[in-house]
C-alpha cells in the first residue's frame, strides 16, 4: 500500500472511501496512528492500493485505487 502524508499522488486515482480513527489508541504516535487506519483500509477497502493523509493528526484518511 502506497502512503501519502500531506501530499497527492501524481498518477490518476479513483477515491475509494474513507477511514477514521475510532476508540482509543496506546500511544497515540504517528506510526501507530498509520498502521491502525492502513489495517482498517485494507479490511473496509481489499481492493485499496494507497491511503491519503490530509494533515499530520492522522486522524483519517482517504482510500485510493489506482486507475
């Protein structure tokens, strides 16, 4: 899965949906942070082939499959 923090990718992309953070979180660190929504976009979205975080809260993010 390609990850995109404050960025875009160059190539075309179809949006796919979004995830959000839910319930609590042990640390609260970036990479723990990443891992739980990667996991949740691979299991809302198999067919997901990059995720989008808009802001450095990584908080949500947008699910993407390459054109």
């Amino acid at each position: 899965m390609y990850v995109f923090i404050e960025s875009q990718p160059v190539g075309d992309y179809t949006v796919l949906g979004t995830v959000k953070k839910t319930g609590l979180v042990w640390s609260g660190k970036a990479k723990e942070m990443r891992d739980i929504l990667v996991k949740r976009a691979l299991k809302d979205y198999p067919d997901a082939e990059g995720i989008i975080f808009d802001d450095i809260s990584l908080d949500h993010a947008t699910v993407i499959k390459y054109k």
